[in-house]
C-alpha cells in the first residue's frame, strides 16, 4: 500500500487537526473604549485550542459523521489495493511460464490501476480535507465565544493558545490548562451529550509542557 492510501486509511482515524484543514481563530475581544493602565498582575491561562475543540461533544459527533460518511471511500480505496497487490503476486508466481508480451501486458495493467488508486486516493484526500476544515471552522467560532466568556468570568487577562505554531509557549503549569474547564463549559452550554463510550474519539488535548507546537490555525 503506497504513502497516500496509507493517509486515507488513517481518516477514519485522523484527528489532528491536522492537518492541513484551513480553521479559523477564536474572536479576538473588543478593544476598550480607552486605554486603562493595567493594575496588579495580570492572570495568565493556557489552552490547546485545535484539540480542545474537536473533544467537544460537539467536535467528536462531527468527527464521527465524516468517518461515517469517508468509510465506503475508505473500504473502495482498499480493496483496488489489495486488488492491485493481488495481481503483483500472481506476476512474480506466474513470471516464468510467461511469454514476454504477456508479461509486459499484465505489468501495464498494473501500472495503470495504480495511476487509477493514486488519482481516487488524492481526490479523497482533498474532500476529507474540505470537509473537515468546514466543520471545525464552525466549532471554532463558537468555541471561541465560550471561551472568552469563561476567560471574563473567571477574570483571565490573557490566554494563550498553546495548539499553536504562533504562540511560542516553552512551558506551563497544570493548573494554567483551561482546555478541560473550557470543554466543560462547551458541553453544559451546547447541551449535546457525550458519545458513546466506543465511539472513535480524538487524541488528548492538554499538555502542560511545550518545548515546541505541532499544529496550527
């Protein structure tokens, strides 16, 4: 199975948000009317935004329909690779009783339904892709919207999303996380209720020491 059915085969799979979805940030908040000079400290909290979002409620019903609605393009995708794997070993077993012509004539016929797999496997890739960067796009705003109002609430002055390529966060303390409070929050104010326990579910979402970030916006 070549690089690009292996990537199809792990959508069902596929959390991070990776990749490669366009997502949008959470809002910023509002400028103030004029400019206050800051008093005290200022609280500091961290968040895994990408990963916070998905592990909604919300964000792991979604993840589910598109696994659901990829697996038939999944199961095609896999069964012209074994297809193809098939007739590569029937032409290494039958290599020797074979006339050069017929030989050459079954080696283009595999060469042109690995063209054929190559083409289905890129094509599914993007529409996987597309889908899956709408869906969180949506997430995303309204995820954004409780987090700030969890941010005001409980009097955060800054919160850094540490999901991200563009917050270079070295490390932080347990307790700074918010990512768990904020799904908490999510899930109480959607009031969609938590998938069944053997229901695919995303990876972790906290981490509280960043040395580097692997995803991004």
């Amino acid at each position: 199975m070549n690089r690009s059915l292996l990537t199809v085969a792990a959508l069902a799979a596929a959390i991070t948000v990776g990749a490669a979805a366009q997502t949008s940030r959470p809002p910023s908040a509002p400028a103030p009317a004029s400019a206050v000079a800051p008093t005290g400290a200022t609280k500091v909290a961290v968040i895994a935004f990408q990963p916070a979002v998905v592990s909604t409620n919300e964000g792991r019903a979604a993840i589910a329909k598109l696994q659901q609605k990829f697996a038939p393009k999944q199961a095609e995708l896999k069964a012209m690779d074994d297809q193809i794997n098939t007739l590569k070993k029937e032409l290494q077993a039958d290599g020797t009783t074979l006339s050069a012509t017929e030989r050459a004539s079954r080696q283009r016929t595999i060469d042109d339904k690995q063209k054929t797999l190559q083409r289905e496997v890129q094509d599914a890739q993007s529409d996987y892709q597309q889908a899956l960067g709408e869906a969180f796009q949506g997430l995303a705003q309204k995820f954004g919207a409780v987090l700030q109002d969890y941010a005001k609430t409980n009097g955060y002055g800054v919160v850094l999303d540490v999901s991200s390529q563009q917050t270079p966060v070295l490390w932080a303390s347990k307790g700074a996380d918010i990512s768990e409070a904020v799904i908490a929050e999510y899930n109480q104010k959607s009031g969609i209720p938590a998938a069944p326990a053997t229901a695919p579910t995303p990876s972790g979402t906290t981490a509280t020491h960043h040395h580097s970030t692997t995803t991004s916006h």
